[in-house]
C-alpha cells in the first residue's frame, strides 16, 4: 500500500518524534508497537498504542503542523518510512475541493486530540478536609527537625497546605501524611505550585499548593481510595 524508502529499528522506550517539533515524515509500523502521548502540566496523556501495520505522523504531512505528541517505542520497534515523493504524487491526483476537505478533517482531528488530552490534564477533584501532616524544607532538614501543619483541601494530585510560612514556589521537599485509621503516614514527594503570605480576606488563609511528584503504588492506592470514599459519602 505505502511505499517504503527506508527502515529504521528502535528499542524499548526509546523517542521516535517529540511533541513540538518539526517534520512532515509518514511512519508505518513494520513490527513492535508505538505509544503516542502528550504532555501537559507536567503530566503524560497516553493519546493510543499503535500496533503492526498502523500508520502514525500523518498530521506533520497533511496538515503542516508541527508534531502534536510524542512518538516512543513499545519493545522493540521496526518503523518503515513512507516514500514521500511517491505519497504527495498520489495527493497530487486528488482535486483541489478534496484535498481542501481533508485538510479540514486533519484540522478536527487535531483539535479533538487536543481537547481530549486537555480534559485529563485538568486538576482532579478537590475534597475540603483537614488533616494533619509535616514536612522538611531545607532549613528543616539540616536541624533534623520536621514543620508541623495541616490541609485545607486534598486531592490524588496535590493538595492546600496551611502555614503562614510558605515555602518558595518551585522548592521540592518531602511530606509525611496521616490519613484516619492508617497506622503510617503517607510519604510523598511535592513540589510548591503556589504560595501566598497573606492572611486577609482578599488573599484568604495563607500557605501553599502544592502538587505530587512522587509516592509509592501502596500509598496512592491507600490516598486514592481514602478520597473517593470521602466523595461517595458526601
């Protein structure tokens, strides 16, 4: 079906494309698999897996469009590159009108993606819950000492920690978590999103979002579920 000018063999997770960049090439998969995603918020959106004889780039060629998500490997990898001579010959025999048409259904296709993925980059669902939880800064650490403080607000992604002392935003540190009726803490690795000094009624009770960067599978499961049981009982 696609004339093929060349075959290139890519391992385990090794990038094809990145999202962002430039270029028109057409790839169909000989052998393996290839994950598309794109990024936002400093998240992954896995967009399909695409498998043997799946065709994969065409946005870059029909539409002009800088590449719109990432291209990697699933195992290991044979890609065939489409001829492109031979493929813009082939668009060359459709009409003007057609060509026009596709060029618009290219157009929607993109923008569903981008909506789509958007959708899932949006912050999960927030539950106002107070809880008790402390935190080491760099200060902290050095002094072997730990931050007392509490929630105003929690979800699976993040959450709002009260303190009239925020830490910087950007600063990463290391947050332990008590959740009721759990023996252990929850331990997680965040980042500050935000943070505001101010204690007044027009920038509201000081402190700072953070957001989650990391926390073992056990623990997640654990804060997973303890949130969507706080959400079912209202």
């Amino acid at each position: 079906m696609f004339q093929i000018s060349k075959k290139e063999t890519y391992q385990n997770g090794q990038i094809i494309f990145e999202e962002g960049s430039y270029g028109d090439q057409v790839y169909v998969i000989i052998s393996g698999a290839v994950e598309i995603s794109k990024t936002g918020r400093e998240k992954k959106f896995v967009v399909n897996t695409l498998k043997a004889g799946e065709v994969f780039g065409e946005l870059g060629f029909f539409g002009g469009f800088e590449r719109t998500a990432t291209a990697t490997a699933v195992g290991k990898t044979t890609i065939g590159l489409v001829d492109l001579a031979s493929a813009e010959s082939e668009l060359d025999k459709i009409s003007k009108d057609v060509r026009f048409l596709l060029k618009l259904m290219v157009e929607r296709y993109k923008n569903l993606i981008d909506r789509a993925s958007e959708a899932s980059y949006r912050t999960a669902p927030r539950i106002q819950k107070t809880l008790f939880l402390t935190y080491q800064d760099s200060e902290s650490f050095i002094k072997a000492s730990t931050i007392k403080a509490s929630t105003g607000n929690l979800s699976v992604s993040g959450l709002f920690i009260k303190t009239n002392a925020p830490l910087n935003q950007g600063e990463q540190f290391l947050l332990d978590l008590q959740l009721p009726d759990t023996a252990m803490p929850i331990s997680v690795t965040c980042e500050v999103a935000w943070a505001r000094e101010k204690n007044d009624e027009a920038q509201g009770v000081g402190g700072m979002g953070v957001k989650f960067l990391e926390m073992s599978e056990t623990d997640e499961h654990t804060l997973t579920q303890y949130i969507n049981n706080i959400m079912i009982e209202g």
